[in-house]
C-alpha cells in the first residue's frame, strides 16, 4: 500500500506488468520519430499528473506513442493534450495553456489527469487483459485521492468502462446495470459508509462523461472545445473548485 501519489507514481513509472506494451513502448522510445529525434523519450510507463488533493480528476484512455511515452507527462506532447490543457487553462484549472515537457512549469489547480492504462499500446488500442492489468493502479490512484474527490471528468467510453470497476473497487458503489457512457452523462456514485476520511465523512462522487479529445473527435467537431469547457466546467462546480469565464 503506497501512502502518498508520490510513492504511487514512482512505483508506476517501473510496471513491467505487460509483455506487448513493455516491448512496444520501448521500441518506440528507441526508433523514434523523426521530429523529435533529439529528445531522449520517457519510453516508460507515465504515472497521473496533479496534485495529490485534487477534487476534479479526468481520465483518459492511454499515453501516446509519441506523446506522453515521449515526455513523460499524460497527455504532453500531442494534439489530444494540445485540446485538453488549452480547455484547462481556458476555465482557470491550469496556469498554462500548453503542455509540453515536465519542466514546462505547468501546474493544475485541483484536477489530476490519469489514464486506466499508463503504457502506450500500439494504434492506441489496449486489450482487454492490459487494461485489467493496469486497473489496480487506478483504485491506488482513486483510494489516496478518495478524501478531497468530488467529481471526475471520463473521456470516452473506453475510459468509462475501464474506470467503473475501478470505482467499485476504490469505495464508491456503482450502479447496477453499469452506467452506459455518453458525451453529457452524469452518474453519482454513492462511498461505502465506511470512509470517515472524507471531506465531509462518506462524499459521494459524481461522474461526467465526455467524448474523447482524440484528433478524430476534434478534428471532425465531434468534440468541440466549448463541449469540452462545458463539462470541465459543470464537473469543477460540481467539485467545488472555482472556473472563470471564458470566451465563447
Ligand atoms: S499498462 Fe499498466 S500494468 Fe501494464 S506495464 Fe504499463 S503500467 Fe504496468
């Protein structure tokens, strides 16, 4: 049992739990892409980024190749991480509107960004194994940030399905039959009564569902960033934490 996101995080950042993703994210740290042949990838797996009392987390799906697996910061160094963190900065949940190395200075104000899956997977597809795998790295994850986290931001329905059992297994109970994921969907999830470490004792949690901020969505406008903006903004309200407005 890890006792802070920082001891959680290092013991992440060593898993060789999974033969085909070790491999992959390896060989794409060695071969490389041509644009960034001067940077000395991560090529490891990339631990959750944020502070360790947020009350608004968003989970994603998996690092890039060339991104996260790059920089070794979720979501930094692609076009999906370009969408995020300008909303971010957007609504005043980050300091900065671009995300692309660690020492970059960016800082997040009560959102920590995860994924269900902290490795790259070739054509960004996980198995179904992998993510069962990597899940008990989120309940760690979701377990240390249970007693400030009020809301939680899921983009895409692979990070939705991958997430409820994590949830379930972290001391929310989720509904049964399984909430279905959709862009918009909202979903509270009552804690067990046994969590007196709450701020209040026993919070319950309230899920927001949102099409993923991969180029396909983006580029297609099936997630446009005042969607994206609306829903970090409904879920920070809902966590508290306080948005300034923005344009559009
Ligand atoms: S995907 Fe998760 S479980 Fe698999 S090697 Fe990476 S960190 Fe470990």
């Amino acid at each position: 049992m890890d006792n802070s996101l920082a001891e959680l995080d290092a013991r992440v950042a060593g898993c060789r739990a999974c033969p085909r993703l070790v491999d992959w994210r390896e060989e794409v740290a060695r071969t490389k892409r041509a644009a960034f042949a001067e940077w000395t990838y991560w090529g490891r797996p990339v631990p959750g980024f944020g502070p360790p009392d947020a009350p608004l987390l968003v989970i994603g799906l998996a690092p890039a190749a060339h991104g996260g697996n790059r920089t070794g910061r979720m979501f930094t160094g692609d076009r999906s991480g370009d969408v995020l963190y300008a909303a971010l900065h957007e609504v005043g949940l980050a300091s900065q509107p671009t995300s692309v190395s660690v020492d970059d200075g960016l800082a997040l104000y009560g959102v920590r960004v995860t994924s269900p899956v902290h490795c790259a997977p070739p054509a960004n597809k996980p198995t179904p194994e992998e993510r069962d795998t990597c899940r008990p790295w989120l309940v760690s994850e979701l377990k240390l940030l249970k007693p400030t986290l009020r809301a939680v931001v899921v983009l895409g329905a692979f990070g939705w399905q991958a997430a409820l059992p994590a949830f379930a297994e972290a001391g929310w109970t989720v509904p049964r039959p399984r909430p279905v994921f959709s862009h918009g969907a909202q979903v509270v999830l009552e804690s067990l009564t046994d969590s007196p470490t709450d701020t209040p004792p026993n919070s319950p949690l309230e899920l927001f569902g949102c099409f993923h901020v991969s180029q396909r969505n983006t580029f297609t406008g099936r997630l446009t960033p005042e969607m994206l903006r609306n829903v970090l903004c409904t879920a920070a309200a809902t966590a508290g934490l306080p948005t300034r407005p923005y344009a559009g």
